[in-house]
C-alpha cells in the first residue's frame, strides 16, 4: 500500500531547506509520477504511490513555485495560485529530455 | 538431446535449461506450445530456433553460423521472440498484490511486451490444478490468485461456481517500464526490485501458470473486449520484441494482433512499412509474430499488400485479412501515394498507422504528423525558428474523402474504442485505416510508464481526437463520422471538473519534453505554440463539422 516516505515542516524562510530536502531524499522514491498541491501541502507522488509531504506551503504560496519545479512537475505558473473548489491540484511529472537533446537539439 | 553447431549436445531452447531452469523463454504465452512449424523447403524451424537462435542466444552467432541457406535469406520463423531473455535488462519488476485486484485487465492490455498475463479458472478446477504444484511452493503460489468481484462473485451467477483470477508477470520478457502499475487504478501492483530471492520466486510462479493450463472461456464474457487477451488464441504478438522499455507501438501492436485473432485466429497476414516497427519485430534472429510478416521497403507498403491482396485472392483467400502496418512517416509522408492508390483500388486491405508524430527509428525526424512548434531534428527549435511552422496533416480527413473507405483514429488508452476501430475495419468490405496515437518515450520527452496516460491526454486536448467514419453508417458524412469517446464532445475544449479550467494543447505540450523550449520562465508559451493551439481547436472544429455537431 501507499505510504507515507519522507516529510518536511515548511516554515517561512525555509525554501532553500525544503529543496536541498527534496533533492537529498529524492533517491528513496521510485520514478515520480504525480503532485498533489493543497493550500497548505504539497504530495510528490512516484509510481508506486508512495510519497514526499511539504507541509506549511500550498498552491497560494509563491515558494511552491521552485518545490513544483524541482520535481519536473507540468504546471503553469501564471495560474498556479488560483484558488479552485476542491481540495487540491494535480499535476503530472513525467516530463524528460527528449532523445539527443544534448547533442543534436 | 540436440547437436548444435559447436559441437556440444544441448537440450532443446523450448524446454529447460542450466540457464533458464524454470524454461520461461519458451513458445506458447498463457500455456506451453511447439514451435510454429511450416512447410517450406528453405527454412527448417527446428534447426533455425536451436542453431542459429542458440548461437545467437550464447553470443557466437554473428561470427561463427555459416552464411547457408537459411542465414543468408534473413527468414525467421514465427514467434521466436518466444525464445529471448530479457531478465536482466531492467533492475526492476512488478509485483501482484492480489487482494487489492478486480480484475479489470488493463494491465494485461496495456503491457507493450506481452509480460503480464491473466488466467481465470473454476474454484473447483482451481483446487485441482493447485495439487500439482509442488508442495513446497503451493502456499506461495495459490496466495498469488484472487477472488475478484467480476470473475468470483459475478462467476457464480453465471457460472455456477466463482472463478479464481490471477496476474502473472513473465520475468524473462519485462522490460520495468511500470506500465502496469500507472494503469492499475487499484493499487494492485507495484515496482520492487529485482533482488535474487523475488525473481526465483518469479520465474517459479511464471513456470507453474504456464503448467496448469488454459482459462475457463465460460469466465470469459464475449460482450466485454478487454477479456480477450485471456484467451491463448489472442497471443499472437509475443514478448521478446526488441522495442523501448514503455512503447506505445508494442501495445497497439499487441491489441491489433489480439482483436484480429479474435475473429481470425492465426489465419491473416502482416505487411510491414519499414521504421522502429520493423526494426524491433525483425531484429535477427527474433520475431514477435506468430501470424506470416514481411518488410518491403518504407514508401511501399500498401502497393505491396495491395499485389497479396491479389494473389490471395486469386488462391481464394479472399476473408483472410491482411493489415498493411506502418508508422506516420510511412504513411502520411513516404508512402502516401501508395496508401491513396490502394484506397482507391477499393481493394480489402486494412492500414493499421502507428502514429508517433516523428521519424522515431531514425532519430526523430519532423514528419507532416509532427504537431506544430514540436521541436525534432529536422525542425529544431532554434532562436529564430521555434520547431515546426507548418500544420500537422491529418490523415483520417484525407482517407475519409477516398470513395468507400473506413476510416478511424483512436489510441490503446481507450481499450473499447480501439478493439471496436479494429474491428469495424476488419468487418468492413473493402479498403480500412486506423491510425493510433503511439506514445514514443524518447522522442516525445516522457517518461517510461506515460504511454497510455500521455495518448489519453492527447485525446482530452484535441491534440488527437478520436473518430470513426464507417461508410456503412449513412448517405450523409455526418451520418457516418462519430466523435464519440472524445470529452465534452459538442464545446470547444474539455473542461477539468477538479478546477473547472479548459484542458487546452498548450496543457499537453507542457508536459511533454518535446515541446519544453517554447516555454518562457514563467511558464509562459511561445507565439508558435500559441498557432500550434489554435491549430488544434481549428482541426477540432472541422471534425465537429463534418460530424454535424457544429
């Protein structure tokens, strides 16, 4: 079953903390597929459904703007801090390099 | 025993051995078959599979087989993917979570390499086939069997008796794209890895599915497609297919083969249009098939299916289908002269177009499917050209104003709309194209496990919308075009309910690599994307109006 890996408390001031965790504890995750943004959270979901939480920063925070791009997430940032009915965003992360992208493109 | 050519005696490829002591590279996919035997005098299928696959299989054959007959004329028999080993290529595989499973069989369908099965049996019959398993490992293998809502409680009003359901995963064939897993809406299966004590287990549990036996068919629903692939008879693309880890062809390869053996059994043809298809089904000495195949050359293919065609019917083979398979650039740009003068030759030849938008064999090169701002390597987004300018061509527009022919555009992500294209085309009398979305990893910028997520979206975006134009519908072309299965198929864009924000072209390019450089910082998109969106809109409101929706 899905379960939570790892988590994070979010407080202001706290960006740079919360992507070095990101990156530090990427590697306990399997290749990720999905994010949830809440108000005040933010789940990094991989294939398995197992997952990352940010907590103390949602989708009305500019600071979740660098979190979503530090996990390749597919999202706009012009409309990211839109408020919507449900709960949360959803977002895809399965973005790549395309093949020879170093060399050809 | 079987002498092979340097000169040891060695069991059989299609039975265990040392190395593959649990024999799960062998012909047959749900059940253990023989090798599909033929009748010609210059291909010997028992020698070609032991001689040369083993020679090939123990790493000597390219400097050391003969250039004979046999060699020298490049034929290989059917189905000797059957034979490959692709254990070791990824680090991991899925694992069953039985308790969690309803057995809706999208993980079966959607696997591009035939690498997880399903097989359905009579609790009854269960309890039988469970005695001959080996009694230290039975406990192991009737945990791996669930009692499934659809095939247990459903089996016993229908049946009689409730029908045990079990997923198996073939070791030797999967690639650990995780397709499965993103499909499985059940969180019935999941990516582990590969340690030495799980893929024993694995290779054991795959032998002993193999041994018990067929499905139950009074389980299988004939009203409900997606259970087609329980039926051994569906298998007639095997794994061992040397394509990506994820392709989205292997599976739209994989659904053809399996709709049209449905009707047909192993009794129909392929004509195959040079490109990745025909590289990873024909890489010597290993072929996926199990129906007759053969390559001509890229820009050919329906003049070569259409000269078949002819001679089948001359022998008086003339309900025998023959599909005529080719990617978007065999189709749409090298080939098209001859796909249009097969149209309208009238003549019953079925096109089956596996469209990646790109020359993918050759290293992603613009075609006329290619989307507009994509950026390939004919079209490379550049600081004064971002990608393609020009529109994407739509083929299914052009097929559908040739005299008499069907027509439909669908993807494997929309199981009952495909098999239901393959099949309207395989019974309509005369000449049939489905062009399908096929996700291409590497070229289009996503990652292994997004092809069947990646072709639904293309769908909700009007990047590729889904149709059907059957002739046989009407006197009118609104009568005969349906854009059914496409969302909100009467407005312009589809709206998310979850934010109730329009779903654009502009969405789908974000998320794929492909389109990556036409975005600014901020997110913003380029003015060719911006085209590239109403492009699709205007493309989406052709097909309204044609279909009468507009």
């Amino acid at each position: 079953m899905a379960q939570l890996v790892a988590s994070f408390d979010f407080t202001p001031g706290t960006r740079d903390a919360a992507l070095e965790f990101l990156k530090r504890t990427r590697w306990e995750l399997r290749s990720l597929r999905k994010v949830f943004v809440f108000r005040d959270k933010l789940q990094i979901f991989d294939i398995n459904g197992d997952y990352f939480e940010v907590r103390g920063v949602g989708y009305p925070d500019a600071d979740i703007v660098p979190l979503l791009k530090a996990v390749n997430t597919a999202f706009d940032p012009a409309t990211i801090h839109d408020p919507i009915a449900a709960s949360f965003k959803e977002f895809a992360t399965g973005r790549r390099y395309t093949w020879a992208q170093d060399r050809v493109m | 025993m079987i002498a092979t050519t340097n000169g040891h005696a060695a069991p059989s490829l299609n039975d265990a051995t040392p190395r593959d002591p649990f024999n799960n590279n062998c012909y047959g996919t749900n059940v253990d078959r023989g090798y599909k035997l033929v009748s010609l005098p210059v291909l010997d299928v028992t020698d070609f599979n032991e001689r040369i696959i083993r020679g090939y299989e123990e790493g000597y054959g390219e400097k050391e087989l003969p250039a004979d007959l046999s060699v020298a004329r490049s034929l290989i028999p059917a189905g000797t993917a059957s034979l490959r080993d692709f254990s070791n290529i990824a680090p991991e595989i899925p694992e069953y979570i039985p308790s969690n499973c309803t057995g809706c069989m999208d993980c079966v369908t959607e696997c591009p390499d035939t690498a997880i099965l399903g097989k359905v049996l009579s609790e009854s019959e269960w309890a039988e086939k469970m005695k001959t398993i080996p009694e230290a490992d039975r406990e192991m293998y009737a945990a791996q069997w669930s009692k499934t809502k659809k095939y247990y409680d459903a089996g016993k009003k229908k049946v009689g008796e409730g029908g045990m359901f079990q997923i198996i995963i073939d070791p030797s064939k999967c690639k650990g794209c995780a397709e499965c897993v993103t499909v499985c809406d059940d969180d019935a299966l999941k990516m582990v890895v590969k340690t030495d004590e799980f893929m024993l287990q694995t290779r054991k549990s795959h032998r002993y599915f193999k041994n018990i036996g067929p499905s139950n068919e009074k389980y299988i629903s004939d009203s409900l497609l997606i259970d087609m692939m329980l039926k051994e008879q569906t298998m007639i693309y095997t794994g061992g297919a040397g394509s990506c880890a994820g392709c989205g062809e292997g599976t739209a390869l994989r659904m053809l083969c399996a709709a049209t053996a449905l009707k047909y059994n192993d009794d129909w043809g392929i004509i195959a249009a040079t490109g990745c298809n025909t590289v990873y089904t024909s890489t010597y000495p290993y072929n996926p098939y199990l129906v007759p195949w053969s390559n001509s050359l890229f820009e050919n293919a329906p003049t070569y299916a259409v000269g078949v065609r002819m001679r089948w019917d001359q022998m008086g083979w003339g309900k025998k289908p023959l599909w005529c398979i080719g990617g978007d650039g065999a189709m749409f740009d090298i080939g098209f002269q001859a796909l249009s003068r097969m149209f309208a030759s009238g003549m019953n030849v079925k096109v089956f177009v596996l469209d990646t938008q790109v020359y993918s064999n050759t290293g992603g090169q613009a075609s006329t499917s290619t989307y507009m701002g994509q950026n390939t390597k004919m079209s490379v987004h550049g600081k004064e050209v971002g990608g393609k300018q020009e529109r994407r061509k739509e083929i299914a527009q052009i097929a559908m104003m040739h005299p008499r022919t069907y027509v439909a555009q669908t993807t494997c992500a929309h199981i009952n709309h495909f098999y239901k294209s393959v099949l309207g085309a395989l019974e309509f009398d005369g000449p049939a194209i489905v062009c399908c979305y096929t996700t291409c990893q590497p070229e289009h910028g996503v990652a292994d496990n997004m092809a069947g997520e990646q072709a639904r979206l293309a769908v909700d975006t009007r990047a590729f919308p889904l149709l059907i134009y059957d002739p046989r519908a009407g006197d009118t072309i609104r009568k005969r075009l349906s854009l059914q299965g496409n969302p909100n198929v009467k407005g312009d864009w589809f709206v998310e309910p979850k934010t109730n924000k329009e779903v654009t072209f502009i969405d789908f390019a974000r998320s794929e690599g492909r389109f990556a450089k036409h975005f600014d910082k901020d997110g913003n998109p380029s003015v060719t994307l911006l085209a590239a969106n109403q492009d699709r809109l205007e493309n989406w409101h052709v097909l309204q109006e044609l279909a009468g929706l507009r």
